[in-house]
C-alpha cells in the first residue's frame, strides 16, 4: 500500500507543473501531464536539475499547512506557532524527498478521470490510475485558496494519506511530545538525503 500511495501522488504532482486552468478541480488534477512527460524524458536535464523542479511543483500542488492541521489535528491547538511553522517546514520536506526517491519508477502509466464533486471551497477528484495488470481507485481532496485548488488529501483504495499520517504521528506526540516528533521527521528526511535508494527506507517505515 505504501508503494501505491508514494507512485499516486507522484502522478499527481505531474499533473500540476504547469500554468493552466487551475480554477477547476479536475484542471488541477489533470493539466500538463504531457509537459511533465517532456521534462521526464529530456535527456539534457542532469538528475539534480530534474529533482529540483519536481521540488518546485511539490511546493505549487499542494497546501501543507491545511494538510498539516488536519494531520496534526489536537496537537496543533496545543503546538505552539513555532513548532506549527517547523512542522509544516519538515513535512513538507518528507513529502518533497517521497516523490522525489520515487520519480525514476515513472514509466508513463495513464490516468483515468471519471468524477468530480464540488461543495463550496472544497472539491474531490475521482479517478483511476491505470496499470498493466490492475486499476487503483485514488480520491483527490482538494481546497479553493484564493481561486487555485490545491492538493491537501488522497483517498487510495478508500484509506486517507491524511488519517494514516495522523495515527502515526499522534502516538509520536503521546510519547515524546512535539519536539519527538519533529526530530523523528528530521531523521526520516535524512534517511532519505542519505539513501541510495527508496526501497531499504521504506519497508522500515511502519504507516508512512
């Protein structure tokens, strides 16, 4: 499931990289898949430069603050603006080095849209992430900031990233307080920047 989590939202993020139509859901979800195929497959770009325009999309799809309240939930009430600022800061770091570990699996799976629900200022994206062999069921949850939706959820297979996240890190809090936490975000981030690879790394972590 972890896998099939990390490979979603990497196709998610390449579906935002470029400059359309993001007052619509669906636009947001689904603009300028060719584009980012493009700069995947251009062969001029080193690794490093690649890496870091994924880190500049992952920075454009998504609202980490309200993905971090949510998964945070209580213990944001009681964290204080700096631990709230460090906690956004990191988590958005793990997610960055995510998608990027796993950017070299990409082989050009397509992406089915077969729904689309609007309520207010939120949104949720049906669609179906079409393999060789089988067909993943993956929600988009989605926020009006200001006329552009961005990204704060994905539903894969009925279980929420935001919910998996916050059990996990709600016990880290129930034992070793915010400052455990953020340290054991620091050290999973560092095992990322230090990894050869993705695989050893997370098959070691327990609901991430």
């Amino acid at each position: 499931m972890k896998r099939v989590c990390y490979y979603v939202l990497f196709l998610f993020i390449c579906s935002g990289i470029a400059a359309g139509d993001f007052t619509n859901p669906t636009a947001r979800v689904k603009d300028s898949v060719e584009k980012v195929i493009i700069i995947l497959e251009d062969e001029s770009l080193v690794r490093e430069i690649r890496w870091e325009k994924i880190g500049v999309v992952i920075d454009q799809s998504f609202d980490f603050r309200s993905m971090s309240q949510s998964i945070l939930a209580t213990n944001w009430k009681t964290a204080t603006p700096a631990e709230r600022e460090k906690f956004v800061e990191f988590f958005s770091q793990y997610l960055e080095e995510i998608y990027r570990a796993k950017i070299e699996a990409y082989t050009n799976q397509k992406i089915e849209y077969v729904g689309e629900t609007i309520n207010g200022k939120r949104a949720v994206v049906e669609t179906l992430i079409i393999t060789d062999n089988t067909e993943i069921p993956v929600n988009y949850k989605l926020k009006n900031n200001d006329g552009t939706w961005f990204a704060y959820d994905v539903v894969i297979e009925g279980i929420s990233l935001v919910s998996n996240y916050r059990s996990t890190f709600a016990a880290i809090v129930k034992n070793d307080g915010m400052d455990g936490l953020l340290n054991d975000i620091q050290q999973r981030i560092d095992k990322y920047k230090s990894s050869e690879g993705f695989d050893s790394y997370s098959e070691t972590t327990e609901d991430s």
